[in-house]
C-alpha cells in the first residue's frame, strides 16, 4: 500500500535514493501521504514521535550516533515551528536532518483556515538548503531534491523540504512510479597551500590547539598523539572532544582559574589552531580574547566562527585529513618549554583538584566525582547543558567512555530527546546526566516506546537553575528567583508514568548506595534523582577555586 499522492512518492523515492534509513514520524492529516509511504516502504525503518520538538531532537540523537541523515515528517501548522530548536541545534552541530513538513495548497494559504502558516523557507537562517517543491510539477521537484540531497551528502547540518498536499489525501495504489534523480558533482575549489601554513607554524615560538566538540575517532587521535611530541604545542581538549592523551590539558578551566597576569601573557599563544565544535568554557574564551593570538586557524568543512577575533585562515576540510597533510611538514621546536610548563602546572592543579574533591562536603561538585567513578567503561555520556556539562569541565574523563553534548545552541531544551535517540541508535550503554530543570523542561521526552533497557538518567536536583548563583550577576539583583526559578518538583510521578524505575539519593551515604547497582541489569530503563542543598552548591565550588591556588 503506497500513497496515491505523485508529489509523496516522488520524496520517498528520493529518500531512498539517497539512503536515509531511518524516518521519524509525528502524527497528523495533512502528512498522511507520507505517512502511508514511509511506513509501508520495506527499505525505511519507521518510528512514531508524537510531540515534534522531542522527535526532531530524538532523531537528531540518532543522526549524531550514526553521522547518517536521519528524515523527520510532520503535518502542517504549528507542528513544523515545534522542529525550530532541534534545527538550530543540528546547523550548528553540524548533524544531518531531514525535515520534511507537509503544507497546505497555496491558495489556502492566508484565508483564515485551519492549521495554515507561511512554511516556505521557514528556516533560512538555520537550513542549509530548503526545497519549496509544488504538486504537478515533476520537474522542478525532481530538481530541486536533487540539489538539496546533494549537498547533504557533502555538507553536514539539516535539509527542509516542504511539500503542499490538496485533498484527498488517503487515498492508495498498490505500487509507486518510478522516477530518477540525477547524480550530480559536487564542487569544492577550496585549496590548502599547506606549505606556506608550515612555514608560519614552524617559525611560531608557542602552538596551542583547542579542541571544541568532536565525535570520536581513533585515528585522529593516532595522529594528535604526534602533536603531543612538539615541545611547542600545548593541546587543549574539552570533554567533549572525545580525545585522551596524558600530555593534553582536559580541564581547562582548572589550568586558568587563578592564574595572574604575568602567567597569562606566558600561556599567549602565537597560532591558535582550532578544530571541532563550539567551545564550553567561557575562561579559555575570555583569556584567548584579552590575550589575542598571533594568528587564528579552524579546521572545519563547512564553517569558521571568528570567536576570539582574530580569524584569518579558514581551513575547508575535515580535521584528520588536514592533520594527515599538515603534519608530514611539520618541525618540532625542542628549544620550546611551551607545552611542559602548562603540563606540569596542569598536574600540579590535578594534585589540588584531587586533594580537595577528597574531603568535598555533599554537592554539585561532590556527586560528580561519584558519578563518574561508577559509569560503566566503553559507555556514552549525554550531558544536559547549564550547570551540568560546566562541572564535567572540571574532572578527567574515563579515555573509554564517549561524551556528547547539544552545544550549538547551548539550550536546555533537547538534551532528555537527543540523549534516547543516541540510545536508541548506540549499540552501548548511555547515561544521560541531567540538571533538574534540563529534565523537567524536556520531560515529554519519556513518552517513547523505543528507550533501551539500560538507558539511565542521572538527575542532580538542585531545586531551580543553580547556574545563575554561580555567574556573577544575577545575585546582584533583586529578581533572583527568576533567574533560578526555584521549585519543589520531582521526578517520582514521571518515571511512575513512563515507566522509569525510580531512585532517590540526598547525601553520600544514600548515593553510594544507589549508585552501587544502579547499573545491574534491569527490565527497564532508570532514573536517580540526586537532591543536592541549594544553598551550599556555590559555595563549595567557590571554595574549590580557590583551593587551586
């Protein structure tokens, strides 16, 4: 049974031209065709989201998992703007997603009816390409997927293609037509003269590379390990760039929370080297600002952000292959004590960090360190963004765990949708930690009947966004309380809902024994809600930085 709609057929076909495998369906009328021709198609496994904010950040998951696009389809109206955030997110995360809205005929389009808005380019300043195709007109149609499929298989981030259906909109045929989408080359006349890169890096005194949000790969890393040999080169790597070497700075913040001016001025860099997604800590942001390098590189296919305002060279290509390139010209500078004397300050601080996490009062903090420490190796870590993904910051991560995070936008919306969808896809074990109003703010997440078995969710409650006692400013007002937005809520009836098995921990006696077999094996997902004092959070972690001195 397939759609009788030609305008329907011709999206499906496409999409299975072009590989998509995997299409998340949200429920409605107007997308019927679709609907009815995605699901009985054998070649497409098909899943049905009701709510479309959490089905885009569901699929997004799943694309960040698979590096494959994954196809998203709703009905018209307000369905489509409840994709917006998840979008933003995969063109800034460079995630590949298919979104495909169904619409109503043009003339119906500004009369007053029902479930009608303007869809045609909805997402111009946050889609790579957008496809406006119109029924009976093969042609064009034909054309104007080709070009958007194209690109995104050269071009990671979201694709939009909005196609108008008239009524009837069930009806069926027992067999689709056949149409062809030509393949077209794709063009990229962006050239590196690494040569003359070289020849800058080799005379710079003092190299530092950061490293922003990277999904793993071992062979970059095979290659970076050669970079930690450079007297002359400092790495810099976030957690969530998915790269280990004992010789890296993976704290970052600990390494520059209390350094002085003088010290500052050392650590300057002549070339920054950037490469990955966007950077979590506002310390390294606001040092490299105020202590402008030389000279600013980002490795990236698609796109450089000119963060610290010192661009000038835009590297169009994929980080292993420039490093796989680069390297073959590279000098080391054995005259340069760059990179030792960051490393040796970043054990020294590692020695604090250690000394100080020990005696810890029950915290934010604290229950980190307890965290991490029970995370079964070779497991995927989602951190929710906020408070949350800033203390991950602070500690070294098991080299056979893998992290993710939504940091192209930074928003809290997603995180509870992305972290199942990348369960879903995983063939390993993934434990979401989460902040409370990170949880509650996506709680429609759980209504999913695809969440594996050993998918776990950490929640650390705090009692309202803990994040704003932490950055200076918001204490200096009068209007606290909606900054933090204080609650009294749980997770308790949710999980009763969804089911979820639900735990509970409010102090280190209690948490140690939750965490002692919260991750045996389990007819079902869980979740523990760790309740930590509010009033104390920010004073342990401002004690903490001092500690460092």
């Amino acid at each position: 049974m397939y759609p009788k709609k030609e305008l329907a057929q011709i999206i499906i076909t496409a999409c299975r031209q072009f590989e998509i495998q995997t299409v998340v369906i949200s429920p409605g009328s107007r997308n019927a065709p679709l609907t009815i021709g995605f699901s009985n198609h054998e070649d497409f496994e098909t899943l049905s989201i009701v709510d479309e904010r959490c089905a885009a950040f569901f699929a997004l998951g799943i694309a960040q998992q698979t590096q494959k696009p994954v196809a998203i389809v709703c009905t018209s109206g307000s369905a489509l703007l409840n994709y917006y955030p998840a979008i933003a997110e995969a063109y800034y995360s460079q995630i590949p997603l298919v979104v495909i809205s169904a619409d109503r005929p043009k003339h119906l389009i500004d009369i007053g009816d029902g479930q009608t808005i303007r869809q045609e380019n909805v997402f111009q300043n946050h889609i790579l390409y957008s496809a406006n195709l119109k029924e009976f007109d093969t042609e064009n149609n034909i054309k104007s997927l080709t070009k958007g499929f194209e690109l995104l298989t050269h071009v990671k981030g979201p694709i939009h293609i909005n196609a108008p259906f008239d009524e009837p909109l069930y009806e069926t045929v027992n067999s689709m037509s056949s149409f062809q989408f030509p393949v077209q080359e794709y063009e990229n006349e962006d050239t590196i003269n690494y040569n003359e890169l070289a020849v800058d890096w080799n005379a710079a005194k003092k190299k530092m590379i950061l490293v922003g949000v990277h999904a793993p790969n071992t062979e970059l890393e095979a290659l970076l390990d050669k970079v930690a040999d450079d007297p002359s080169v400092l790495v810099l790597t976030e957690t969530t760039s998915n790269l280990h070497n004992k010789r890296f700075v993976n704290s970052i913040d600990n390494l520059i929370f209390n350094l002085t001016e003088e010290e500052f001025a050392s650590l300057q860099p002549d070339i920054l080297l950037t490469f990955g997604g966007l950077v979590v800590s506002k310390k390294i942001k606001k040092f490299l600002r105020d202590y402008a390098p030389k000279q600013h590189w980002h490795v990236n296919e698609l796109r450089a952000f000119d963060t610290f305002h010192v661009l000038n060279k835009h590297l169009k290509i994929d980080s292993f292959s420039f490093f796989k390139n680069f390297w073959k010209l590279v000098d080391y500078d054995n005259d340069s004590s760059y990179e030792s004397k960051w490393t040796d300050y970043k054990n020294l601080t590692r020695e604090k960090h250690n000394k100080y996490i020990k005696t810890a009062p029950f915290s934010d903090l604290k229950v980190f360190e307890k965290i991490l420490e029970v995370i079964p190796y070779f497991s995927e870590i989602q951190f929710s963004n906020s408070s949350i993904i800033r203390y991950s910051q602070l500690y070294p991560i098991n080299k056979t765990l893998t992290v993710f995070c939504n940091r192209g936008t930074s928003g809290i919306d997603g995180s509870t949708s992305t972290a199942i969808g990348a369960a879903y896809a995983s063939t390993n074990p993934t434990t979401l930690i989460t902040g409370d109003l990170s949880f509650l703010y996506d709680s429609n997440a759980l209504w999913n009947t695809y969440i594996p078995k050993d998918f776990r969710i950490i929640m650390i409650n705090n009692s309202g966004g803990g994040i704003f006692k932490i950055i200076p400013g918001p204490k200096l007002t009068n209007s606290l309380k909606y900054f933090e937005t204080p609650h009294c809520l749980t997770a308790e009836h949710l999980c009763k809902m969804f089911g979820f098995e639900y735990r509970i921990a409010h102090n280190l006696e209690t948490l140690d024994k939750e965490l002692d077999d919260f991750y045996e094996v389990s007819d079902g997902p869980k979740l523990l809600e760790i309740f930590t004092p509010s009033d104390q959070n920010d004073l342990v972690l401002k004690e903490y930085i001092n500690s460092l001195k």
